[in-house]
C-alpha cells in the first residue's frame, strides 16, 4: 500500500471558536504561512464564519468546510443546516461523525450514516470521523469499534462516492487532551481502516484513500504520526486556532 499514491490532507477543526472576524484574521494570518503547502490544506469552522472564511481563502491554497450537516435537504429541523445549504454557499468539505457530536449531541452511526448520503448527494467531500473510548481501547476492542463505524458510515456508498471520503481517525481519549496515540498505534488503527475499506471495495480503493490521524496533534507530534505509512494527514483541533503551529504541520505533511 503505497503512501506516495496519495496527497496528504491537513484539516483544521476550530470547534466552537473564532467570530467572523476573528476567522477572517486567522486566516489572513495563515494564507502566506501555508501558501507553498504540498498537501490539501482545509480548515472547518462554525457555520457562522463560512461565508467569512470562504471570503478571506480566496485565491489561496485554503479550502473551506463545516463541522456537520443534516441529512434532509430542507424542512422542520429547528437549528439545524442542510448539505444543499452549505453546497449552495460553495462549501467543498463537511465533517462528519465527530466524536464531540457522538459523545454530547446523540449522535449514532446510523445518524452519521445519514448525514454522509446527504453530504455526498450534494457532491461534497466528506472528513468522516471514527474512533474509539478509552475504555473500549482497554478492553482491546478498538479494530472492532472503528471498523463496525466506518462498514456503517459507508453503507450504501458507491466506490465512485469513495473518492470523496477522508477517514479521521480520532482516539476520543486523545481528543483535546494532550495524550496523543503513539505513532505506532495511530498506524496500526489506520492501516486497519484501510484493510476494512479493502475489503468492501478492493484494493486501489484503499489504496488511493486518506486516512487521517486526529487527537492533540500539535506542531511538536506531526512529524512522527505523519511520517507513518499509513497516516495520510490529520484533523487538528486545538492546534489549528494557532497559525503557527497549524502552518508547522502543514510544513510536516507536505
Ligand atoms: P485536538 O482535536 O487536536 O484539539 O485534540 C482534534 C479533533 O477533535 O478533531
């Protein structure tokens, strides 16, 4: 399985941070920093600093994404936003299946099943997230849990609809945390995300897909995690509000 078949992917997950202000700022800050970047270069944000965000990326390498969608095209779903939505906005790259979604606003596999369909049918690219609980890593079930998440996040895509999937995978308990995986054990998940994504698809499918690392990635790590065989980019919380450290990692991956 050969890494140099695939174009490693940075993406920044700012969470519940950055005004629009703040995320136009941020992003001036960045362009220059990450501009001769050899990787795809992405950053999510709230949806309230899309359109902002979309506006200060302009003509740069960086692309823009949200940190969720719905699954239905429109309708009586109070606070939430529609795949169609963030399509006709021009947004390219959604997240979907986040642990903090998970963990605090019931989200399923299932729900994560939905919203991926949706995201796909309005032709974006989607940063699907997997991982497993600490608990589950003890009891030594984590291939178990991150490979039943990703057979149902999958369900019923196309191996054409495959090409615009990015997997994270993202240990909850390294989420936030500052106990990032070892390099070790962030490529063995991987390089077991890619052997299920084989399975169902064949081998140049898994071949040619990106799986990223996430989980207090920072500008001190990124060397080692993405130099593993395996690990194709990563989805940077914390570290991606900081432009320096976000552009180190840029600079670790490309
Ligand atoms: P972190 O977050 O880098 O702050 O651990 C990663 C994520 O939740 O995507």
């Amino acid at each position: 399985m050969n890494k140099a078949l695939r174009r490693p992917v940075i993406a920044g997950n700012w969470k519940m941070n950055q005004t629009p202000a703040e995320a136009k700022a941020l992003i001036e800050q960045m362009k220059p920093l990450v501009a001769d970047a050899d990787c795809d270069v992405v950053l999510c944000v709230p949806y309230v600093d899309l359109q902002a965000a979309m506006e200060a990326a302009e003509g740069s390498n960086i692309r823009i994404g949200a940190e969720n969608c719905h699954w239905a095209q429109k309708g009586a779903f109070t606070g939430e936003v529609s795949a169609e939505m963030l399509k006709a906005m021009g947004v390219p790259y959604v997240i979907i299946g986040h642990s903090e979604r998970r963990q605090y606003f019931g989200e399923t596999d299932e729900t994560v099943q939905k919203r991926v369909r949706a995201a796909l049918d309005a032709g974006l690219t989607v940063i699907l997230c997997v991982g497993e609980y600490l608990q589950q890593r003890e009891q030594g079930i984590t291939e178990e849990v991150v490979r039943l998440q990703t057979k149902i996040a999958l369900g019923g895509v196309s191996a054409e609809e495959l090409k615009r999937i990015i997997i994270a995978y993202e240990p909850v308990w390294a989420i936030g945390t500052g106990k990032t995986a070892t390099a070790e054990q962030a490529n063995e998940v991987n390089h077991a995300i890619r052997v299920c994504v084989g399975e169902l698809y064949g081998k140049e499918a898994a071949d040619a897909l990106v799986v990223q690392y996430g989980g207090s990635m920072n500008a001190g790590n990124a060397k080692e995690l993405l130099a593993q065989p395996d690990v194709d980019g990563g989805l940077i919380g914390g570290a991606s509000l900081k432009a320096a450290d976000f552009s180190v990692i840029v600079g670790a991956a490309s």
